[in-house]
C-alpha cells in the first residue's frame, strides 16, 4: 500500500483515495483521529469523517465542513476499502482508524493512549493488523509510566495538600484533553475548578458524554485565588493567575519524567500524566498485533524503537512527521 505524507500531520494512500488527519485534494475520504489542532486538516472546510465527539469538538475549534460522525465499530465502506474507527484512549473521541482492502489492513493509530485516560471512551483494538502506523512521542525507555491509579492520587494529593495550606494549586495542562482528564480526576474533592476559557469551551462535550468534570467554572482574575487552576503553560507565562500570591504549580505532561523541566518552567511539582502511551506499552502494543510492517511517526529516536521491534522480529520503518510536544 503506498503512504504519501499530506499536510502538517496526516497522511494519504492514494490507492484507496484516503487521507487521514489532512486534506488532499485527490481524497474521497478524510478521517480525522481526534480533534487536537495539529491533527485536524487545515482545511477547516473540508469532508471528515470521525467520531461524534471529534466533530463537536472540531466545530469548537473552527471546522465548518461537512463532518459525517461515525459510532465505535461502525463500517464505512468504498469500492476499494472497509473501514472502521476503534477508541484510541487519548482524548475524548480520539479514534484509530482502521482501513482494510482486498490485498492488507492497516491500522493508523493517531495520539493513542493504552491504558486509556480516565476522561475518554476508552481502547479498544483490532486483534491482528498487517500494516500499523503508530506515533511514537515518547519512545525512548526512560518514559515508564505510573499507573492511572497512582496518578490519579498524585493529582488530587497535590490539590487537597495545597489547599489544605491556603495556597491555590495550578495545574499546568493542555486545553483540550488533558486539562478535562485533571478536571475528572480532581471531582472527588467536590472543590471548585476553574479552568482557562480556551479550554473552559470544550467542557460541555464532555459533560454530553457523560464525563464527570466536577464543579467548575471559566478563569476569573478577580475571583480565582483559593479554588484549583488549570491552563496551559503558555497562559502562565503570559499573566494567568500573577495577581495570585501564594500558589503552587505543578507541570503535567510525559515530559515532565525530565527533571530539567522543573528549573525550565520553575514549577513545584512534576507529574508525569501523558496522554500518549509509554515506551514499553508502544513495544507491547506491537507485539500484541503482531504486523507484518510497523511505520514509526511523531519521534525524534526512530532508531530505538526500531532496535526494540527488531528483536521481537517486526519490521520497523519510519515516516517523518513532526512531533508535537503538546502532551
């Protein structure tokens, strides 16, 4: 099966007029894995297909193409392919995407995440694949991640503990993804989150989906200090909650097992809560479809994963998309 690149991220197999994650001009099809912004097709009035929640998302975002919303397991079919979305665990709606014609089947991952996030639909996965095409954000061995459990508490004990000591907890996070799945871990505390308004905008796709995000409420300056902050880095550093003596902020992101982080961003508390999967859980993921050719994206350490895949006998190689450090 021949794979073009096409647009920032995605992806075309012009055998089967098939783009992922990207506009292309010959495409009868687009299917959109999620709904992050370097994943979605710059063409913002373009034909996708993804899942319910990905479109709702995507509208929020500024897509004003036609979206076709897609169930779990539903079949599309063309004269030259079959197929399918599976929940990809990475952020609400997030789906791989599965295409299978006459000759091979080939999976396209997107961002996945396995164990899935707590705020998603879930993972679910076809048993065997010949060709998967998989990101690999964080694939060198150093990235193990704790359990979802175990971060959950690491999450809520730096919330309770910080307000317990009349200091008010900011959570560093993504807008779309990671700041919900913070939102749902911290619920139990019945306190009051607010939530910056790029993100703040997504919350009732989630609520519609049945995500519990506990009590919240869009940023206000005057009003912040003393209940749970969260807003992206970039936000932080450009005057969120500055008015607000005494606080505690603590960076969330696979990025942060790198300790460095901690004097880059000068935060006090690194929780290493990704929403991609780790290095081991990608060589697992592998195995278990056991593919005749794996396709490496989204890396700076190609070689690695391919040195690991080798010795499990699976042909790796490599597709150059840029990675994104938004986690």
């Amino acid at each position: 099966m021949k794979i073009q690149k096409a647009g920032y991220q995605g992806l075309y197999f012009p055998d089967l007029k098939v783009a992922v994650d990207a506009h292309h001009p010959d495409a009868d099809y687009v299917f959109v894995s999620h709904a992050h912004a370097d994943h979605m097709p710059r063409n913002r009035s373009s034909k996708a297909y993804a899942s319910k929640a990905t479109i709702d998302l995507m509208r929020h975002r500024g897509f004003k193409g036609e979206g076709h919303a897609l169930d779990f397991g539903e079949t599309v079919e063309s004269d030259r392919f079959k197929a399918k979305i599976y929940p990809a665990g990475h952020i609400l709606g997030s789906a791989m995407i599965y295409l299978e014609s006459d000759k091979e089947s080939l999976l396209y991952t997107g961002d996945f995440r396995t164990p899935p996030s707590p705020a998603t639909e879930g993972f679910e996965a076809p048993d065997q694949v010949d060709i998967l095409i998989t990101e690999a954000t964080f694939s060198l061995p150093i990235y193990r991640w704790k359990t979802n459990d175990e971060l959950a508490e690491e999450v809520r004990s730096f919330a309770s503990n910080t307000l317990a000591e009349h200091y008010t907890p900011v959570f560093l996070a993504y807008n779309l993804g990671k700041a919900q799945e913070i939102m749902h871990l911290v619920a139990p505390l019945d306190q009051t989150v607010m939530i910056h308004g790029a993100g703040y905008k997504m919350c009732p796709v989630y609520d519609e989906n049945g995500i519990n995000l506990g009590k919240y409420e869009a940023y206000d300056r005057e009003t912040c200090e003393g209940n749970i902050l969260i807003c992206p880095s970039s936000a932080f550093s450009n005057g969120f909650a500055s008015n607000v003596s005494k606080k505690r902020i603590a960076y969330c992101s696979g990025w942060a097992s790198n300790e460095s982080r901690r004097t880059q961003l000068t935060v006090d508390k690194l929780i290493a809560l990704s929403d991609h999967l780790d290095f081991f859980e990608l060589i697992d993921f592998c195995k278990q479809l056991s593919p005749k050719k794996v396709y490496i994206t989204h890396t700076p350490n190609p070689a690695v994963v391919k040195h690991y895949l080798s010795k499990e006998k699976i042909d790796a190689g490599h597709i150059d998309i840029e990675m994104n450090e938004e986690d």
